[in-house]
C-alpha cells in the first residue's frame, strides 16, 4: 500500500511538470501557457523566428506557488538548458548556458511574469535589456533549442527548493536570416525568367527560395575625364622682335585623358557583434571580450551590366526595407538549383531578377546578386498549328487536315498512325 501511495504521488508531480522539492521546504509550482504578443497569433507558440526578435515578442504567463508560504525563498525565471540546476545559473561555473531572463530575487506570491523574447536568446551568463542588439548575437546554423525555467531557491544558499519547466517548452527558435543563393543567371521564359544559382552551403533547415522581379535598368555608364586643354606653343623671336628663320614653333594641344568605366558597389554586409566578456566572479578572472566580426562581402552580380531600375532590387539589402519589386513566386529549396519565376511579366522588356533565401521558422535573408534576361513569346506546337489555320482539337488523334497544303502535308504521318492505332483496337 505504501508502494502505491509513493507511486501516485509521483505521476501528480510529473502531471504538474515539477521537481521534487526537498522535505524541509515542500511546495509546488504551477505555470500556465504563455500567451504572446507582438508576434501571428497563428503562428506556434514555441517556433520562433528573428522577426519575431525584432518586433520584441513578449510571453506573458500565470506563476502561482502552492505550500511555499513561509519559506525562505525567492524565485527567478531562467532560459537555457539545465537552469534548475543551481551550478548552471552561477557565473563562475565552467557550463556557460543559463540566462536570466526575469527580475532578480522574486518573492513567491502569485503574479503574471511577462518574458521578452530577445532576452530568451541572450548570450548566456549576461545580463539580458530588451535590446535589438540580442537579436544579432552570433548562433549556430539552423535551429537552437533553450528550455523556460521557473525556479525557487534559497536566497541564501542558492540552493534549488523546487522547479517547473513549462509544458509548451523546449522552445526553438532561429534568429539568423539565411544567406542569398550565389552565381544567379537567368534565360527568357515566356513572361517569366528561369533562372539557375548556387545554392548557400552549410544551412541545414531551408525552406524555399523567393524571386523578387523589376523592370531592368540601364547598364552603368562610363564617367569620362575632362579633355585636356590645348595649350598652344607661343612664337619665339630674336632680339629684334622678329621671327627667326624657319618660323614659329607648332602649337602642342593638351592629351585628353581616358574614359573610366563606373562600377556599381555593392552594399557590405554587417559587421557581427563583438563577443560579450565574461563577467568576474568572487576571486575568478574577468572573461575575455570576444573579437568582432568582419565586414560581410555583398552579393556579386555576374552581368556587371545587369541593374534594376531605380535601384528597386538591391544586393544584400532585406527584401522588406525596399519598395517596388514584382514578387516573382517561390520554388522549394530541397534540391533546387535554379528555378522558373511566375508568368506576372510582360514579353519582350528586360528584366532583373533577385533570389532570397526562406528557412523552415519563416526567416526570409537578403537579395543575392543580379541577373537579367528578356522574356519571350514561346510558341508551342499546338499553337503554330492553329495559327497555321488547323481547325480540329480534342486531342492529337482528331486533328482535321488545315486549308494550307503545306500544314495538311505536315500531319499527315500523324493522322495516318492514328487511323492505325484506332484499327488495331478495333
């Protein structure tokens, strides 16, 4: 009987999502599921993007304490992975991977905690402050993984009294944009472009590519330089004034100095945040500051005369932050090396095209490189029939010999063998 009543009481506590407590301070917690704001409400709860980063999405949730009344302690709600562990949340332990991400030293009485999202994904051991700063901190590729803790320790001794993580968690998020696909070229298509690029290494959660269209600008234009200016000889003479024999010397002109051919630059990429320092502990030495990023390289035109007028479509710049651009469709990522933009362009005009990058948390990068093409009137050969004056439809095998000798001539075999094919199955 004793074996049972110990086994019912811990499936209660694994239904609650709770540590057991210690004897001398027995207590639960219960923590609801947030809610969120600034950020789709049909988007999931613990899917997390950089959008969702810089619209500074915020979790809010209900903490309320059961038995704790009366004890000595305080609680904190920390983001990481294993933050019930009182070691885990010291800055002086070697596991670097707890943040805290409410208000220091809360008391235990019933309230609703509101969490930023931007502090979620702080370096660890920091000291997070909502800034848009955290969204740019450096990650691993693809998607992360940190866990909500809710935790209630002694203030004194740090020691954990008890726990609960939040059933919607581990939460995962990806807060770095995918890079642009490389080397984009494009053909004419019939009101479309087809296009082929490199795809970005080393991304392991893509989702699609997006084509981004405008109407193709002129080819950058030679500035020249300034002509030189012909400054004649000037006419000797003796002493007597008079010109010596032979005459005056020729005037020499100037040299006109040479055309330069004006490149378009593309825009740098960003440079990453410098590593944040360690921060000293009790008799331990401050950590290093880590070293800041180099400068990215933009996305590389192959056509040099390639542009899009009025700079509507600009390498390396976020899709978002320009105005004008023709969305030109997707294409799945998952093997793609290229892709044919949808037929929303108009024949026989240049245009440009970009391609951005789509990971599977809705992350959308910046525009890769350039490229232009015209798109052309493609004539099936359904459709040169019929201009020719064929009249019969309904499949290849009821096409009625045309009024012109020479497209009835022309189908002829085709009618032949299909007469054939119908007595056969007769």
């Amino acid at each position: 009987m004793r074996l049972l009543r110990l086994f019912v009481a811990a499936l209660w506590l694994a239904a609650l999502g709770l540590s057991a407590a210690p004897a001398r301070a027995a207590g639960s917690i219960n923590v609801a599921l947030p809610i969120w704001t600034n950020r789709p409400a049909d988007r999931l709860a613990n899917l997390l993007n950089r959008q969702d980063c810089r619209d500074d999405a915020i979790a809010s949730f209900n903490v309320s304490f059961l038995g704790l009344s009366g004890t000595n302690a305080a609680f904190e709600v920390w983001s990481g992975a294993g933050c019930d562990q009182a070691a885990n949340r010291s800055n002086v332990t070697a596991v670097q991977n707890c943040v805290r991400v409410s208000p220091p030293m809360m008391g235990t009485i019933n309230e609703n905690v509101q969490i930023h999202f931007r502090d979620m994904v702080a370096p660890a051991n920091t000291t997070p402050n909502d800034s848009l700063d955290q969204c740019n901190t450096t990650q691993s590729i693809g998607l992360q993984t940190r866990t909500l803790y809710v935790v209630v320790f002694d203030p004194n001794t740090q020691a954990t009294i008890a726990t609960a993580t939040n059933t919607a968690w581990p939460c995962k998020y990806d807060i770095s944009a995918p890079p642009p696909p490389s080397s984009v070229e494009a053909l004419s298509g019939d009101e479309s472009l087809v296009t082929t690029f490199t795809p970005p290494t080393g991304e392991t959660n893509l989702l699609r590519y997006h084509f981004y269209c405008s109407p193709q600008g002129p080819p950058p234009t030679a500035t020249g330089g300034t002509a030189g200016t012909d400054t004649g000889g000037t006419t000797a003479t003796d002493a007597a004034g008079m010109p010596p024999i032979g005459g005056a010397p020729a005037d020499v002109g100037g040299t006109a100095s040479t055309d330069t051919t004006a490149g378009t630059g593309g825009t740098a990429g960003t440079d990453t945040t410098a590593g944040t320092g360690g921060t000293a502990g009790s008799d331990v030495t401050a950590g290093t500051a880590g070293t800041a990023g180099t400068a990215g390289t933009a996305p590389m035109t192959v056509d040099a005369s390639c542009t899009s007028e009025g700079n509507i479509l600009v390498p390396g710049t976020d899709p978002r932050d320009l105005k004008g651009w023709i969305d030109c469709g997707t294409v799945g990522a998952q093997g793609a090396k290229g892709g044919e933009t949808t037929p929303v362009l108009g024949n026989d005009s240049g245009y440009a095209v970009a391609v951005a990058t789509e990971d599977t948390v809705n992350n959308i990068g910046v525009l890769s490189g350039l490229a232009c093409a015209t798109p052309k009137d493609i004539t099936g050969f359904y459709e040169a029939y019929r201009e020719a004056g064929g009249q019969a439809g309904g499949g290849y095998c009821t096409f009625a010999p045309a009024h012109e000798g020479a497209v009835a001539g022309a189908l002829g075999f085709l009618l032949g063998a299909c007469a054939l094919l119908v007595r056969r199955r007769r």
